[in-house]
C-alpha cells in the first residue's frame, strides 16, 4: 500500500473477518489444525462464489469480478486447461 487510502482498505478487510469469524469459525470446534484450514478454505470459496452480497446486488464477488473483467478487456482469451 502506498498510504493514501490505507484506513479504507482495512476496513474492507476487518468486515471480511469478521464475517468469517461469525459465520464459521465461532460456529465450530475443529479437532485439528488441517480441518480448520479446509474449512476456512471452504467458508471462502463459498464467500467469493455463492454468497450474495447486498453491495453486489446479491451476486457474489467472483461473477462480478469476472463479468467486469470481461466487459473491460474484450480481446483477450480465456485459456483453459485440460
């Protein structure tokens, strides 16, 4: 970060953990360190790809960061991989 607009960014980011502490992690009692990371990864992908999001219009993150990447770069390619 660069400073300026620093104290917005971190905003964004308390919010974000907030939520996963209230919607998941204070919600469980994982026995070891390995469920809790699959866990959290789990809560995330489901944060950034099904969650609806007020501020998004009830879309989650992922498919507006996608849909606006698109729009904004028409000429590039999406590769996929086998």
């Amino acid at each position: 970060m660069d400073g300026k607009g620093r104290f917005l960014d971190n905003i964004f980011i308390e919010r974000l953990w907030r939520t996963l502490k209230y919607e998941c992690v204070y919600l469980h009692a994982w026995e070891t360190g390995s469920e809790t990371k699959a866990a959290i990864r789990k809560w995330m992908s489901f944060y950034n790809h099904q969650r609806p999001h007020s501020a998004l219009d009830g879309r989650p993150p992922a498919l507006v960061y996608w849909q606006r990447n698109d729009i904004s770069k028409p000429d590039q390619r999406v590769q996929k991989v086998a």
